[in-house]
C-alpha cells in the first residue's frame, strides 16, 4: 500500500515523506475522521509529528485531489481517501456517525439541477440526515 501512496504522492508533485504516507494510511484505514484523530492516529507511528504538520499534510492532500474534505452542516471537517467518484454521505444526527452512499442513479454528478443558471455542473453533494441502527437500537432499548 505504501507504495500506492507514493505513486499517487508523485503523481501531484508532492514530495513523499513520513507524514503524508502516515496521514494517508489512517485515513485509508478510518474514513470519515476529523483532525483531531488523524494526529492521533498519525502520531501511533509518529509520535513526535506536529499538530501543524498533520494540518498542512491534510491541506496539501486536499489541494491535490488525494484526499476530500466533507463537512456536514453543524459537524467538524472530516477527511477520506474515496475521491474522484461523486459519492454522498449518510449522517447520523445523535451520534455523527457517517457513512458513505453511492450515486444514486446515473454517472457523475448523480443529480439533474432543475435550473444551472449556465453553469457547468461537474458535481453533485448530497447529504443524507438520518439515525445510525445502533442509536435506533439504543433508543429502543431505553424505550421499553
């Protein structure tokens, strides 16, 4: 896998290093993670990485297409390695909990706009709001 990581790394013209390959790995391994984890998981194999670091390795990431930022209305900014597939999210309002849902229908961006105003559509993102089935589970069990 590292050497994926450094293939795509090259392929944007970004330097491979320590923190880039260790940010990639967590975030292939725990998708949907805000920037608090990933410096926790990051410093597991790199303790003495910086906070700024993790930052500026997200930042670059993210500039380059290898990495997407999503922020759900009311949630921190999360981080994942699925880009470049117009994928939506599904959220869970008790706990945050988010997961990822295919297009719906059709090829990218999945939606039809009923009016573009003559702008090029390229994307479309979708936020699904709902209850995850372990707070539905949860709540049942508190209900009875």
């Amino acid at each position: 896998m590292t050497s994926d990581f450094e293939t795509r790394l090259r392929a944007v013209s970004l330097r491979v290093t320590k923190p880039r390959l260790a940010v990639m790995a967590a975030l292939t391994d725990h998708p949907h993670v805000d920037t608090d984890r990933v410096l926790g998981l990051v410093r597991s194999e790199l303790p003495t990485v910086s906070h700024q670091a993790v930052y500026d390795v997200l930042r670059a990431l993210t500039d380059t297409g290898l990495v997407r930022r999503i922020q759900p209305a009311g949630a921190t900014a999360r981080y994942e390695m699925r880009v470049r597939d117009n994928h939506h999210h599904v959220v869970c309002r008790s706990c945050g909990a988010i997961a990822d849902v295919d297009c719906a229908t059709g090829n990218a961006p999945c939606l039809t706009a009923s009016d573009d105003h003559g702008f090029v559509i390229d994307e479309a993102e979708v936020v699904y709001w709902g209850t995850c089935p372990s707070c539905v589970s949860t709540r049942s069990e508190g209900n009875q």
